[in-house]
C-alpha cells in the first residue's frame, strides 16, 4: 500500500517491542514489520472514512 506520510519505527524502551507513528497515528507491534503492517491498516481505515 505505502505511505505518502514520514513514518517513523522506533524500538519501545518502557514496553516489548516497536512503535510507528504516521499522521497522527500510533501502532505497535512485536515487530518493526507488524507494526509497519498495523501502521497501514490504519492508514486505510482513516482514508475510507474520511471518503464518506
């Protein structure tokens, strides 16, 4: 799918596991891949809702 947005994936310091954070959105996952993956399904979820 991608993202026209910078996303940033970063190792969580306080929790097991990674963050990504993409216009004004926050995912996590065990990871960089499945928070990456969490990350674009968002990102989809956002884009059809703001189409209706």
């Amino acid at each position: 799918m991608g993202c026209e947005c910078n996303m940033k994936v970063f190792k969580m310091k306080n929790r097991k596991g990674y963050a990504a954070i993409c216009d004004e959105h926050l995912t996590e996952g065990l990871t960089k891949e499945a928070a990456i993956e969490r990350m674009e399904k968002a990102l989809a979820r956002t884009a059809k809702k703001n189409k209706k």
